[in-house]
C-alpha cells in the first residue's frame, strides 16, 4: 500500500505542475521536487531564492557531487511579499511594541542637493547656521519633545537614538560613502559619511553606520564638530527576532553668543565672515557632549494554529509574540567659558542720531565662580520593556495585533550641588518610574488602516503622566490611482523634565515644582502619491506650557495655548522642468510662549534631463527658502535650549542655492552655490534664529557612491 501511496502522490505533483503556468518565476522542475522528497528535503515551492545560484535552486544535481544546504529565504512576519522582492532596504525598530518601520534606500539624485540633514523635512528648521550646529523645525508639531537629556534635542537631526538606528537586508554586501567640502581650507565646512552593511544569511545581518558632520568655523568661534557612529546587529527569524545595537554621539562646538547687533550683517560688509563681532567671541565658550547608548529588543512567536510546509511565514496564523526590551543611555554636557565683555558699536542712537556703544556681558548671572565657568551635567536612564503581542487571526487582518506591555525606567541625574562647595562631590538623583501600555491595530483589505493606543504611568516618578492616541487611513482608488485620507488624534499628560524643575549652574540656578503640560491634538492628512501633492491640518491646544522665556529662565503659562498650521506640497513636472512647492502657514494664540511665523516655504525648480541615456543623468536648477518676520527664537548656549526672545524680528529674507547633480551609474555628485542672493536681493538680514546669521556665500562639492560586493 505504501508503494501505492508513493505513486499516487507522484502522479498528482506532476499533473499539477503540468497544470502550472510557464513563466519564469513560477516554472519549477517536477523531477527535481520529487528528487528532494526522497532525500527529506522541502521543495521550493515560492520560487526563486535572490540569495541562491541557479544550481542551489532546484536544478537536477549530479549525483556524485555533495549537495549543497538549501538556504532558507526570509521569512520574517516583519516583512511583507513586496518589501522582500527588494534588493535592499532598511528599517527601524519599535521601543515599545513588536514592528518595525519600514524605509527604501536612497540611491537617487531625490533631495541628495539637500546637505543639511534639518533641511529634509518639509519647509526645514531655524538653525545656528552652520553644519553640525544646532536646530529647531520652523513646524510646531515636528519639534522634538525629549524626556530624557532635552539638552540633546538642538543636534536631533545629527544624533543617533533608538528610534532611528538603521538596520539593512541586503542581497550583496553593500559600502556607501558620501564627502561633501566647502570653503576655504581654514574655514571649511565638511560632511562625510559611511554605511557598511551585509547578510550572512537572508534573516541575519549586520551594519555599520558613522556620520561626521562640521566646520571650521567661518564665524569668529564657531567651531564644531558633530560625531555620530551606530553598530546594529538583527537576525529576523519565521519565529525569533533579535535587534541589537551599540550608538556613540559626540559632539564639540565652540559657542559664540550671535552677533553683537543686527547692523554687523545687515548694514556692515566685512571681508571675511570671521570679523563679523560676537558676543562670546572673547569667552572662549565651548560645549561637549558625549553619549555612549546600547539597545536590545527580541521576541519569540507561539503559533496558535498548527504551521504547515506552505506556511511561509507567521504572518497569516494566529499567533502569540512574547518579548523584551533594554536600553542604557548615559549622556553628559560640558559647558566653559571665561569671563569677558563685548561691545555693541551701534547699540542706539542719541539725541543728535549718531550712535552710541556699549559694553555688555551675555551673561548677567555667576553664581559659583566670577571669573570662569565649568558646568558638568550627567544623566542615565536604564529601561526595561516586558510585552506581550497577540495576533488573533492575520496580522494584516481587521484586528491583526493587540499589544500589552509594562515597563521600569532607572533614572540618574547629576550635577554640582548648591551645598557642596566643601565637598567637591556632585550630587546625585535617583528617580524610578514604571508604566503600562498597549494598543491594538489593524486593516481591512487595502482600504482602511486603523490602530489606537494608551500609555499610563500609575504613581512615583512621572506619576500620573497620561498619553492616548488614535489613527485611522482610509484609501481609495480613481482609475488605479490611490487617494489617502488620514486622522489623528493625541492627548497627553506629562511631566516636566528633570532638568527644567532643577539647575544649579554658574549662570542659571532654580529649584521649583512646575505643573504638568497637558496637550490634544488634531491631525488630518490628504494625499495623492501619483501627483504629488499633499495637504495637512494641524490644531493643538496646550495647557501649562512649558518655555524659556526672553531670560532663558523657565517659565509656565497661566492658560492654555492654541496653535494651528496649514501644510501643502504640490510638485509639478513639465517633461523634464520640475516644479517644487512646499509651504506652511501657523497660528498662535500666544506668540511669547510658541513663537511661529505666519508664512514659511521652500520652492526648488530644476530640470532634470539624460545627457548619456541610462548612463549620466543630471539636474541643473535653484533652491529657495522664506518665512516671514516674527519674533524668532535665539539659542543660549550655557542651557543648550531655545529661548523666546523679544527684541529682535527675523524674516523677510529669501535664501536662494543654485545647483547642478549629476548620477553616472552608482555615483551620484552635486556642485552648488549656498546663499546665490547674498547682496543681491532681500534686506541683508540673513537670520533664521534671531542674532545668528546664516552663512553666507558658498561654493560646495560632494559626492556619494555605492559599492556593491
């Protein structure tokens, strides 16, 4: 009988290979299958395996030869069908809950003009100027709002954490280098960066990122120096995950103070940036930080359902996820500066309308030493997830996973004490805080996406603190082309930072209890990828909101705060002609706790053409940016914080960059002109934080390139 059964299962695997279409990826070899049964092996039934040779795949082997181990294709419920047929992609992982986000790699001349990495999004950021300096999004709603070490969030668009460490699937081992340089060599600004990453097998690999981004200093005292390394190690099984990764931040810069007035850029013409005065210039100011960080998440599946061999992953099956997450972080900020007056040669005008000077110190404040400061701040934070995913039928399915999950943060903070002069010791806080979370999510077919979420801290440090969000996409088509609408909706509860209710410096001390912030938000998104265009509507009402007010001091309003923004983007294209729009309108009821401006864009024209068809691609073209003028932010470097000032308006300046690119096969290099207007139009004032000027004119050269193997 046994024989029999052996004969009947060979006919009925032949008559439905027979019955099988013909194409390349679907065509297998029915002698082979039947070859691999006798010897126990699985037959590759998905097709062909990008990661194996056409011998590997299922050819008729000689049978002198040693077989060789069929290696297995990804089967990682983390990736759908068409994110495996890739040849490379990236992703990130989850802090809280079992996904990952998935990211293409960017090999194309799209946005590579853009070397400034807080220039990316949408309309960009209000910045110090410089590479490697500080930053903060011109868009209320993508400004970063850090617990832990907000010290850091200035240099967000450089750092590493553990929400944006890349990991990479590749089919070859891949090497990508970038350089960009400009300037003279004394004042030279350079940026480079290096990605190495490989697969030793379709489910494991690893990858090194290192990014260096700074300057010279074309501005007296200006010099910075911003390092950033990750080395990320994944292994994504059919059933067990692994993300791991050590990340390193270093950062140095020189602090100048902005200039002395607004006169030295507007109406004085200098013949070399570096004579533009300053304000610390003759403090020697500088801040270090460093940053030693190292992640690891995992998770385990339980089928509920037993897997069959045509089961190619977990994601079709009921299932269970059990898994756990840590992170240490430690962070720490240096701060030095020497005692030292500057002198505003325009700072008003008498009577008669000549100018007057006058001498002034940035600081009005030395608490612990008149002549010099050395303010040292450490922070650590030691996390531990605990999470549980249930995955009820599929996981692309109307409810297709529910999270659960708890969680202990070890907090350390320290600093020089207000009594410990004698001692010479630093003090340190320990604080512990434990929450729980979860949500639930899912899809209905391709049209509707939906989850929600809680998180709740119960008591102790951070107790009381409350977040709740909820999201729905719905999507539909007109003639295959989608339409996506988007809604969201937040509300939040938290706490101040540590370092917002204690300080102890040489120019800023205060100890006082703030009240918790309390924030609901309002999203909604439209959008059609095929034209692209897009639209975005913003409301936000904040209670207790927290600032530094034009002192830098921290501050609290008294009521609630309501802002709201308008964004749209429509780019339009005339055979080769591209015609970029980005543009973001903002209201605030309460200028002096969020200042924004009403009118912020970003326009880029250029026309993209082949000179060597499929072999030399290039776009020649401008870039421009604008806001209109409002009280503007300016940025105090003893605090590392954005401060409302309201002395000074900033805007009304266009700051136009001329540019070509080219592509030749795997390189990809621009030449650009920063700053093309300078002296040529606008009113002279080139701020986009108040009493920091952009640079000004800048030739650049840069090149990135792609080695594969």
């Amino acid at each position: 009988m046994r024989g029999w059964s052996n004969r009947f299962v060979r006919v009925g695997l032949l008559a439905a290979l027979a019955a099988l279409p013909l194409g390349a990826s679907a065509q297998l070899d029915a002698r082979s299958i039947l070859r691999a049964q006798q010897h126990g092996q699985q037959p590759d039934v998905y097709g062909s395996n990008p990661y194996e040779s056409d011998e590997e795949a299922g050819m008729i082997r000689d049978t002198a030869k040693k077989e060789k181990k069929i290696r297995k294709p990804l089967e990682s419920y983390f990736f759908s069908d068409s994110v495996r047929a890739l040849n490379n992609f990236k992703w990130h992982v989850g802090r809280d809950r079992n996904r990952v986000e998935i990211g293409p790699l960017d090999t194309t001349l799209t946005d590579f003009r853009i070397d400034y990495p807080f220039y990316l999004h949408d309309v960009g950021d209000m910045a110090q100027g410089a590479l490697g300096q500080t930053s903060l999004p011109i868009d209320y709603f993508r400004r970063p709002q850090s617990f832990d070490f907000s010290f850091a969030d200035p240099y967000y668009a450089y750092t590493f954490d553990m929400e944006n460490v890349p990991f990479y699937n590749t089919k070859r081992p891949l090497i990508r280098m970038g350089y960009i340089e400009s300037g003279q060599k004394r004042y030279r600004e350079e940026n480079f960066n290096i990605m190495v990453a490989q697969n030793v097998s379709p489910t494991t690999g690893f990858n090194v990122d290192y990014r260096s981004h700074g300057t010279r200093g074309l501005y007296a005292w200006s010099r910075t120096k911003n390092h950033n390394l990750s080395v990320a190690f994944s292994h994504t099984g059919k059933r067990y995950s692994i993300h791991a990764a050590y990340y390193n931040n270093h950062i140095e810069q020189q602090e100048n103070g902005g200039v002395v007035g607004t006169w030295a850029v507007a109406d004085t013409t200098f013949q070399l940036p570096s004579g533009v005065p300053m304000k610390l210039a003759d403090a020697q100011a500088r801040n270090l930080y460093r940053n030693n960080a190292f992640f690891l998440t995992q998770s385990y599946g339980i089928p509920l359902q037993r897997m069959t061999e045509s089961d190619f992953s977990m994601a079709g099956l009921s299932a269970v996820y059990v898994g756990h997450s840590f992170q240490y972080s430690s962070w720490s900020k240096v701060y030095t500066d020497i005692r030292a007056e500057y002198t505003d040669e325009r700072d008003h005008r008498d009577e008669e309308g000549n100018f007057v000077a006058k001498t002034d110190e940035y600081y009005n404040d030395w608490y612990i030493n008149p002549a010099q400061s050395r303010d040292s701040l450490y922070e650590r934070v030691i996390s531990n997830r605990f999470f549980v995913q249930a995955q009820p039928w599929d996981r692309n399915g109307v409810v297709g996973t529910i999270d659960a999950g708890v969680g202990l943060d070890l907090h350390l903070y320290s600093q020089f004490g207000a009594g410990d002069y004698l001692s010479g010791r630093y003090r340190k806080d320990k604080r512990t805080s434990y929450f729980a979370y979860g949500s639930v999510g899912g899809k209905i077919k391709k049209y509707v996406d939906w989850d929600a979420d809680v998180k709740f801290y119960p008591s102790g440090y951070r107790g009381g603190d409350l977040s709740i969000g909820a999201h729905v996409a719905l999507t539909g088509f007109i003639r295959r082309h989608p339409l996506v609408l988007e809604g969201r909706f937040s509300m939040e509860r938290r706490s101040p930072s540590y370092w917002q209710e204690h300080m102890f410096s040489n120019h800023f001390m205060w100890s006082a209890p703030l009240e918790k912030e309390n924030e609901t938000r309002f999203e909604v998104d439209f959008s059609l990828p095929d034209f692209a265009f897009e639209a975005k509507f913003r409301q936000s009402v904040v209670g207790n909101k927290i600032y530094y007010d034009s002192d830098s001091h921290v501050a609290q309003s008294g009521g609630s705060v309501g802002l709201t923004s308008v964004y749209a983007r429509k780019d339009f294209r005339l055979r080769g002609l591209h015609l970029d729009h980005r543009v973001l309108l903002q209201w605030s009821t309460d200028q002096a706790a969020v200042p924004v401006p009403l009118v912020s864009a970003y326009l880029s024209y250029y026309y993209e053409f082949w000179v060597v068809r499929d072999v030399l691609r290039l776009q020649i073209g401008l870039d421009g940016r604008y806001h209109t003028r409002y009280h503007a932010p300016s940025y105090n470097p003893a605090l590392s914080v954005f401060y409302n000032q309201r002395e000074v308006d900033v805007g009304n300046y266009p700051y136009v960059d001329a540019f070509v690119m080219g592509k030749w096969k795997r390189m990809r290099i621009f030449l650009k002109y920063q700053h093309l207007n300078r002296g040529l139009f606008g009113n002279g004032e080139y701020f986009a934080l108040a009493g920091y000027p952009l640079n000004p004119g800048m030739f650049k050269i840069g090149i990135s390139w792609g080695f594969y193997d």
